[in-house]
C-alpha cells in the first residue's frame, strides 16, 4: 500500500545565473522607492505595516505548503512545490524591502550578518 501524502521535493532544478547582487540590491531599492512613493502610513506606523507585510508572506509560505502536501483532507492538493518556492521567494523580497525601510545600508548591514552567519554555521 502506497503512502497517499505528496512527498517533499527531491531535488530542485539549478538557477543557470543569479542576479548580480548589484542587480539585487538595486530592485531592492526601486521596490523601496516605489513603497515609499505609496505609503499610507508615516514613520513608526509604516515599519510596523512592512513587518506585518513579512507576516502574511510567510503565512502564505505556510499554506502553500499546506496545499502542495495535500494536508487538508477537504481541499486535497491545491499547490505546487513551484508555489512554495514563489513564495518562498516573495518573503525574501518583502525581507530585504523591509530591511532597507530601516536603514539605507541595508545592503551592507545584511552582508555583515551573511558573513557572522557564514562563520558561526561554516567556520573560517
């Protein structure tokens, strides 16, 4: 007999070529332009929106999840795994937006902690 839940991913496809991370950073701060540009809200109230922001995308990380593994038995499966990494995705997005709503060096403030990361899990 046959286990009926989807199985996680196996393997996934290689990206043949990453952004340049200036190309990264720059959509970065057009995003960041263009929110600001838009904003409903000022100061404190506007960060604390962007963070809630971060919140939702990482629920719906969860219910695509939810969905690819077919974990509602009334629903069934209503996801992809290619779901999951689009919004996987969006999270990191709405991440480094967040990161660069506090401080125009987030480029180099999100590097510094990439780089203690790097050490504290790989060593030198």
């Amino acid at each position: 007999m046959s286990d009926p839940t989807p199985s996680l991913p196996r393997a996934f496809p290689r990206v043949r070529s990453a952004p340049a991370a200036g190309d990264l950073w720059d959509t970065v701060d057009e995003l960041w332009r263009w929110l600001e540009a838009n904003r409903r809200a000022d100061g404190d109230q506007e960060v604390l929106l962007r963070v809630l922001k971060l919140s939702e995308e990482v629920g719906e990380v969860a219910q695509a999840v939810i969905g690819a593994t077919g974990q509602n038995p009334r629903k069934g499966v209503t996801h992809t795994w290619d779901d999951v990494r689009s919004e996987l995705c969006d999270v990191v997005i709405t991440a480094l937006v967040t990161l660069r709503t506090l401080t125009p060096e987030a480029r180099e403030v999100f590097a510094r902690h990439l780089d203690r990361v790097r050490e504290r899990s790989l060593g030198t």
